[in-house]
C-alpha cells in the first residue's frame, strides 16, 4: 500500500507550491461508499482525508503526522457564515453517542480535533467497525447519517497515506 500512495505524493510534490490556487488533491483509493486522497494546499502543506459523500452531504477524517486527526461533517444546505461552535451527538450504530463538545462551525462544515488518547482510538474502531454513523445536535435530535460501509479498508488507506506523509526518505539531517 505505501508504494501506491508514494508516487501520488510525488506528483503532488512536483508541482511545487506556486501552482496552487487552490488545494490539489490525488485519489489514492476507494472502496464501497469511501474514498482516500491526499490533498496538497496552497501553503505547501499535505494532508490525508477519508470521506464518505452521499450527495451534497458528507463525512471526512483529515489527517497528518503533524496535527490532532480532524472530523468534518459537510452539508450545501448548511449556512455557518457567522461562525461559532456548537456541541454534537455522534453515534454508531446503536452504540452510546459520542459526546463532541465545541466543534467549529465554518461555512458548511462542522468540524472537531480528535484529543489524543484512548477514547479517540475507540472513537476511530467503531467507525471502522460500524455500519452507519448518526450526527446530532447535542439535545440528540437527529441532523444527518452517513453510512461507514468501506470504512475499515479506507481507514487502513488513510493510515498509509498518513505514514507516506511521515516518512523522512532523505537521509541528510541537515535538510
């Protein structure tokens, strides 16, 4: 998998930061309702995204060797021009909801850093592991579901994406 997701780097690599307008972005995989790409922007920096899309909806996971992992729900019917937070119900499946606390709102996104630790790594498996994603508001009144079928395969994508990132091939420590 990481040779696959090396030479796309590359390509992205080589067209040099004075070409982006906007960011750039290579697919790397995609599996049922999933797919991994990484995204180069207009700063020079590189990031990993896993996505599920269900028209103009959708649910990502951004991710990089250098920042917490990202949570982003997306929808065109969404207006958050005014910005501010708000505070989440996320379920999977029938599990106990996920409380995420703070999350920005930002144009049509609604998006929240995963804290490091343990329960973020349980958050993670039971999106690998579930079958259908429940966004709420934090009263739990359902706003959105995305489905998760693909995420296991994408997520292990989104890892090796994430590790290509990381992988320092330049052997001179002074670069």
């Amino acid at each position: 998998m990481k040779r696959k997701i090396l030479a796309p780097l590359a390509v992205l690599g080589a067209l040099g930061t004075a070409a982006f307008a906007e960011p750039q972005s290579e697919r790397l995989f995609d599996h049922k309702n999933w797919m991994v790409e990484v995204v180069a922007f207009d700063d020079g920096s590189l990031a990993c995204v896993a996505q599920v899309t269900d028209g103009d909806d959708s649910f990502s996971i951004w991710a990089d060797p250098w920042n917490p992992v990202k949570l982003q729900f997306y929808s065109t019917s969404w207006d958050f021009s005014g910005g501010g937070s708000a505070d989440l119900a996320v379920q999977v499946d029938r599990r106990e909801p996920w409380s995420l606390t703070d999350a920005e709102l930002y144009e049509n996104s609604v998006l929240f850093n995963l804290p490091e630790g343990d329960s973020s790594t349980r958050f993670l498996m039971e999106v690998v592991n579930g079958q259908t994603l429940h966004l709420g508001n934090e009263d739990r009144d359902h706003v959105q579901s995305y489905s998760l079928a693909g995420s296991s395969a994408s997520i292990q994508a989104l890892i090796a994406c994430v590790d290509a990132l990381g992988s320092d091939d330049d052997s001179n420590p002074f670069n």
